[in-house]
C-alpha cells in the first residue's frame, strides 16, 4: 500500500513536469461522439503506411514529404522486432533501424505517427517480422500466444523498444497519437485471449494513456481481435457496402470513431503471380465514403519501398502452396518504389483536400533516374571451390541427422548438406527429402543433377548409382512464412533425406549466410589467383550452373556528382540469386518466374568513382556475363 502511494506520487511529478512542458497534448478517444480528440478538439486522421525498414534512410526525408504534399496528416509505420534485435541480446537503432530518426523526419515534415510494433507484424516479411533465433532458442515456441517463452522474450523487446518511443507519444510531446496491439490478431487461428490481454497490459504499462491503443482486424473476425478496452479499427478494401461493414465493427464496439486502418490501394505481390495492379477508379468511391462518414484512413501502403537483403517473406495456402514474396515491396502504390508520385497519388490529393488543408507544399517532381547502360562482369569462383568455401562458409558442423538454419544460428542465405551415399540397392533409387525449406540444389561430387523445390512442391528424384558418391544438397532460404498457422518455418532440411527407405546419416553442414560483403571482396581480390580453376559455365549459356552457385563481380564508374541518380538492374538472363552494390544486398532476383525482374537501387547507394557490383547466382550461367542498368523498373514480366 504505502509502495503503492510512492509510485502515485513519483507518477505526479513526471505527469506534471510533462504537462509544464507539453501544455495540454492529449490524445484520446470520445466514444460518446463517435470521435478522437486532440488538444480536446475533434480531429481525423488520413494516412499512410511507410516502414522505414523498406527505404534507405537518406531518402526517408523525400518520401515523408511527398506524403504530406498528398494532404496526408499522418504517416503509420510498423516496428520489425528482427531488424533492431537480429541476434540474442544484441539491438541495432542505426542507419535503416533509426527509428527514432524515422520519427523526428516525421515531426520536421508536420506528420503525427501511429505505431504498429506487434512484436508481429506480419508485412510480408521474413517470419512476420519475428527475429529467427527465437526458433534456436525455443524450437517450440508457440508464438502470438500466452507461451512463458514467448512472453518473457516480447517482455524484454519491449523495454528496449519502449525506452526508446515513450518520450515521442503524443501526450510526452511526441508525434505519436497510437499505438497498435498485436496485429490482425483476430486472424490468427489461436485466438488465446490470455494473450491479448497481456500483451494489451504489457504495451500499456509503458504507453501509460499517453497515446490511444488500438487493435486492426479484418471486418469477420473480431471475435478474436477485439480486445477490452483498447479501441477497435477496421482493414479493408474498396467495397460495395460499406455500412454493412462498419456494422460488423459495431457490434462489438457500439460508439467510437469509425477507422479503416488498413485501406488498400495497390496489393502484394509473390515471385510467379503477375504484378499487383489495383486501378484507382476502384478505390477512390469507398474512400470518399469513408470521408463523407467522418471515417479516420489509413492507406496500406501509401508507399511501399523494397525488401533488401533477406527480408522478404512468404506465405503458404495450405501444405504444399509455399510462395514467396518478391523483392519489390512496390504495392502498385500511389508512391512507386522509387517514392515517385503516380497518377493514384495525385486522383488521391484532390479527394483529400477537400477533407483536409493541404499544406503549401508542391507535389513532388519524380526523382532522377539514370540509365547508366552495360557493365561487363567477370566470373570470380565457384560456391564449391576450395577457396570460396574457405572464405565464405562461417563453420560446418558434423551431425547424424540434418540441422536447420535454425539449430545453425543462420538467418538466411545458403546451407550446403553432404553425406556419403550408401551402396545403392536399387539403381536408380528415390532421394527423398522430407521437409525441404526451401529449394535443394542437387549435386553429386560436385555435379548438378537436379532440383527440388517447396513451391512445386518436389521433394524426391530419382538417382543412379553411378553418379558417384557424395551427394550434396544446397538449401535455398527463400524466406519465412509470414501469414497463418505456420510462422515457425524453420529452413533448411528440417525432417531427414532417404534414400529410398534407407535414412541417410552423418550429415557434414557448411553455413553460406551470404551476409558479409567484406568476405566476398576478399574473394573476389584473390580471384584473379584462381583464374585457373576454369569455368566452363561461359561457353554454356543459360543451362543450370553444373558445379554450383557461382559469383561474378564488375565496377561501375560514376564521373560526378550531378550523375547520381536512382537506377534499376535488369536481371534479364540471370537466374535466380542476390546482388550486392557498393556492399549493400539489394535483395532476391528471379527473373525466370517474374514478374519482377530489375532491382530497384537508391541513388544513395552509388558514389562518385569505382562502384563495386557482385552478383550471387544460384541456378544458372547467365546468357551473357553483362548487366544492364536501365531508367525505368521491369515488374511485370518473366524471363523464363
Ligand atoms: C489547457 O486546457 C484548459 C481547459 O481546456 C485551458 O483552459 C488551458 O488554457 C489549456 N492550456 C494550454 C497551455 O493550452
Ligand atoms: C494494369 O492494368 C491496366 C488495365 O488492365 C493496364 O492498362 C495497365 O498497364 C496495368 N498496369 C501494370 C503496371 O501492369
Ligand atoms: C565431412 O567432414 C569430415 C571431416 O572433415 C570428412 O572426413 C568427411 O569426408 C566429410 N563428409 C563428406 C560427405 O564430405
């Protein structure tokens, strides 16, 4: 009791202290009409999704603003857990995880920011925004549920991130008006409302009424996305009737202000579909509906941007329908990839303004782009040559029974598994990999001899005994399931490799995680040393590269500064695999399944002088060793 007075009166210091500072910012929610109040007056948001994580940071400025030149007040953001806590223990707030600075750009552009930081996030990223050592360190967390594990590791990200937000919520005198709970909870089949609360309780004990809490879910599934006493919004599209779907959010929340949180003007798009493409005819009616209603938007996306690196994710339709997100994160949105204004963009300003004031701000002129025309590449090694594994792998580790990427403490990139063959009893007999995440390069000493995929789905092959006799399966990570029941998708081998009913054992794994770029300069330094390892891939175009992934570098020379610009990459007669420009990963190309087949590349990461380019390909030998840099993006197309 008397502990409890303390704290009261500690609180009433730092309440008044801020109030001094802050005069009267509140934020907050007036069910009884049906609004929001700020500073006490009636007030609606439009806004607009961009996650800093999808854009450079020295182009996050121009973005914001290009926002708020749409009449935008408002720009909504999602927080990724694994991209500020990649490893166990360690936490990264700077360059592209400088959220912080993400919110103080907001400020200076006249922006308030809504928060979404899960912990899941989903947003078509890699395990919905889940770091993956949590599969190491708890195999079978039950994630988004009351699981101890589970709990006590949101816990702990949540002090580190909510020392960090707490001086920017709106009533401390920062941009942040809300803070979202979970996300799209009521979609997931768990449904543990032991959990919400917690997690309600848990965000609360740091947001402290100093900014509103909410909840998004579709319109059918509030049953379990509501939570008690957190404001309930909605997600979704254009539609026909939009009172019906507004009285499916009100019977279980009777008052309070309409809010569409996830409005969605473009779509998502996966390697293989065609590009996402939502006409704005179609999307402009139920906005201005929403409008007229007095409704608070949220576009998702308003900009996009892009999945560098390995940060895509996945989803699966059912066992067996694994897709992958593509790179681009483009969305069809009213921002291209590049943050250009589009014809959405401007047929969505003139609807706002007449909600909104729209700032003095001039719509903003697409930034440069430049075609700067052929590189010539050369070929450095191959994955499987001595020297390249030396280089690249970061261990190998000996086990009876294969190892998950997981169980390897490896993000993404590449695991090589091998064993020796047993005599075989039948010739030919059927590999079988159970469990392939994702797709297995097969080799035997060192030759391709085929291919198994999870998207397929093929997970055997039939093999001859004359082969030879170490087989060796290269597994690809293509990213985790983001959406659904299956967000442990562990990579890799994850059950065992027959050969027909014979298990195969004694597994050598090397870890080929792709993500030092100063291991690859070394390699490619010393490349011109192993000239002589040959490379007969060249004078066979555009078949499988039969002794393994194999990289290739080049340089671009930029003049001056006036001659940088945006740019994109077409991968046009690649395969499939990454590209590092100047050291930064650009992201996962596959041009042979599309529909996106150039790499967006932010001026930011060109510099005057030599540019370094260093292509990763997994599959096979390109029709050509050059690569072209155009001044316009290919996203719908395939070049298989
Ligand atoms: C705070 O709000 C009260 C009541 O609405 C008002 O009288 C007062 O002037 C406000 N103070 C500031 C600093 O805005
Ligand atoms: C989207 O579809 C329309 C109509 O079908 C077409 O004219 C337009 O070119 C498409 N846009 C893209 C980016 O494919
Ligand atoms: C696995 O590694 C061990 C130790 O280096 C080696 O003796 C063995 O031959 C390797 N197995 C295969 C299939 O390469």
């Amino acid at each position: 009791m008397k502990l409890g007075l303390m704290i009261v009166a500690s609180l009433w210091g730092v309440v008044s202290l801020m109030g001094a500072a802050h005069g009267n910012r509140t934020f907050t929610v007036d069910y009884a009409n049906d609004q929001f109040l700020k500073d006490g007056v009636s007030f609606r948001f439009i806004a607009g999704s961009f996650h800093y994580f999808r854009a450079h940071p020295d182009t996050w400025q121009r973005h914001l603003r290009t926002m708020r030149a749409a009449g935008l007040n408002a720009v909504t953001t999602y927080v990724e857990w694994s991209m500020h806590n990649p490893r166990d223990g360690t936490y990264v707030w700077t360059g592209i995880a400088n959220l912080e600075h993400f919110i103080r750009l907001a400020v200076a552009e006249d922006l308030l920011v809504i928060l979404r930081p899960g912990p899941y996030i989903c947003a078509e990223r890699d395990m919905g925004g889940f770091p993956y050592w949590l599969l190491k360190k708890y195999p079978n967390i039950q994630v988004r549920t009351a699981d101890v594990n589970y709990l006590s590791e949101v816990r702990i990200w949540y002090n580190q991130l909510f020392t960090r937000m707490v001086p920017y919520l709106y009533a401390n005198g920062g941009p942040i008006i809300m803070v979202q709970v979970e996300n799209e909870y009521g979609s997931y089949f768990a449904c543990d409302s032991k959990y919400r609360t917690w997690l309600r309780d848990e965000t609360e004990s740091h947001v402290k009424g100093h900014a509103v809490l909410f909840t998004n879910d579709g319109p059918s599934v509030l049953r379990c996305g509501k939570i008690d006493n957190v404001l309930a919004t909605l997600d979704f599209g254009a539609t026909n009737d939009l009172d019906a779907t507004w009285a499916r959010l009100r019977q279980y929340q009777p008052n309070g202000p309409l809010v569409n949180a996830e409005y969605y003007p473009g779509w998502l798009t996966h390697w293989t579909e065609p590009m996402a493409n939502v006409s704005t005819n179609s999307i402009t009616g139920t906005f201005i509906n929403m409008l007229d209603q007095g409704a608070s938007v949220n576009f998702y996306m308003f900009y996009g941007g892009t999945n560098f690196g390995f940060t895509a994710g996945a989803n699966e339709n059912g066992p067996g329908n694994y897709i992958a997100d593509i790179t681009s994160y483009d969305y069809d949105a009213p921002m291209t990839e590049a943050g250009d204004p589009t014809p959405k963009y401007l047929a969505l300003r003139k609807i706002i303004a007449r909600y909104l004031p729209l700032p003095s701000l001039p719509v903003p002129e697409p930034v440069p782009k430049r075609a700067y025309g052929t590189v010539r590449l050369v070929s450095c090694c191959t994955l499987f040559a001595t020297g390249t594994r030396k280089k690249l792998a970061t261990g190998m580790v000996q086990a009876a029974k294969p190892k998950t990427f997981e169980a390897l403490g490896q993000y993404s990139g590449l695991v090589l598994y091998e064993t020796w063959l047993p005599r075989f009893k039948r010739d030919p007999s059927i590999l079988n990999v159970a469990g392939l995440a994702d797709r297995g390069y097969v080799y035997v000493d060192n030759e391709y001899v085929g291919l198994l995929a999870r998207e397929t789905p093929v997970f055997s092959m039939p093999l001859s005994a004359s082969a030879g006799r170490r087989l060796q399966i290269l597994v690809e990570n293509q990213g985790r399931i983001n959406f659904g029941r299956q967000l442990n998708d562990f990579k890799g081998i994850t059950k065992d490799v027959r050969l027909d009913k014979q298990l195969l054992t004694n597994w050598n794994m090397t870890t080929f995680p792709l993500d030092s770029f100063e291991s690859l300069e070394e390699l490619i330094s010393q490349s011109n040393e192993a000239a002589s390892m040959g490379f007969q891939e060249l004078r066979k175009p555009q078949h499988m590269l039969r002794s393994g992934p194999a990289i290739y570098h080049g340089m671009l020379d930029i003049i001056q500064e006036a001659d940088l610009a945006d740019t994109y990459l077409d991968m046009s007669g690649w395969g499939k695999g990454i590209v590092f420009l100047n050291g930064e990963n650009l992201g996962r190309y596959w041009p042979l399944v599309g529909p996106q087949v150039t790499l967006y590349v932010p001026s930011p990461v060109l510099k005057v002088g030599t540019n370094s380019i260093v292509v990763v390909e997994y599959q096979q030998a390109p029709a050509s060793t050059e690569l072209h840099f155009r001044d316009t993006p290919i996203l719908n197309a395939r070049t298989g």
